[in-house]
C-alpha cells in the first residue's frame, strides 16, 4: 500500500497528463479540420499549438518517470501497472490511469488520421505541379507494379 501522500501526488501528476491529452486531442481534431478544408492559415496557429501541446506533454511524462523512478520503478507502463498493483481495487486512480490511456489512443489515431489526409494533400499538389510543368520528353508508361515510369525532364509551360 502507499501512503495517502504518494496516492495524492500520482493523481495530480496524472491529471496533469489526463488534461494536456485532452487538449491535445481536441487540437488534432482542429488540425484534421484545417487539413480537410485547405486552410493554411489556421493549419499554421494549430500546428503551433499542437507543437506547444507536446512540448508540454514531454514535460508531463518526464515528471510521471521522474515519480515512478523515485520509488525504483520501472519507467513507462510498467511501472505504472506496479504502483497501480498496491492500491485498493476501488481506487479512483485507476480509473484515472484507464482514462489516460484511452485519451493516447485517440490521439495516436487522429494523428494517424491527419497523417494520411496529409499524405493525399500531398500527393494531389504533386499531381497540379505535375500539370502545371507540361508534358515530359517521352511517353509516360507503366511498369509492372503499376508505378508510372518514364520519359526525360519536364517542361514548364507557364511561369507563376
């Protein structure tokens, strides 16, 4: 069992995390929102803040480390399902740590999300600078794979 002191500190310390997850969550969902509608100016402010957001969720798990380290556990999950291990069944500091790690997950796949809504945003403006230099010195063919292969550099046929 650990003293009501540890207890009190291992609940701030995760509601700390608990907190700055939750915001980082909801600036994803921004970031998904600013990439679905092609908004550079509010991708610009969201990608500072989900910059600032980690920045201070690298602060938070230091200091989760930093706890269990103390108390010569491991670090990570680990550790955490040790401390976890002597409380009571009934402790509301479980629920805070399942809490926690669902509000991860559904950051991991927003990002996930982001990343590849990122990806065809990507691949769409290779495909307009592609038009936009005009056709290559040869054919355009494909290979087995189905990947396009093919012909010389190409050429611009207009100037921005």
């Amino acid at each position: 069992m650990h003293d009501p002191e540890t207890i009190a500190l291992f609940r701030r310390l995760i509601g700390q995390e608990i907190a700055c997850a939750e915001a980082l969550c909801r600036v994803l969902g921004e970031e998904y929102t600013a990439l679905a509608a092609g908004d550079p100016g509010t991708l610009e402010r969201v990608i500072a803040a989900k910059r600032e957001l980690l920045g201070e969720m690298e602060q938070r798990v230091a200091a989760h480390e930093g706890f269990l380290s103390a108390r010569r556990l491991p670090p990570g999950k680990g550790g955490t399902e040790l401390f976890m291990a002597r409380l009571p069944p009934q402790a509301p500091e479980r629920g805070l740590w399942q809490r926690l790690r669902e509000l991860a997950g559904q950051c991991r796949a927003q990002n996930e999300v982001n990343s590849s809504l990122l990806c065809l945003s990507r691949a769409r403006t290779q495909r307009a600078l592609e038009l936009l230099r005009g056709p290559r010195d040869g054919l355009r063919t494909y290979g087995r794979t189905g990947a396009t292969r093919g012909g010389g550099d190409s050429q611009l046929i207009g100037r921005v």
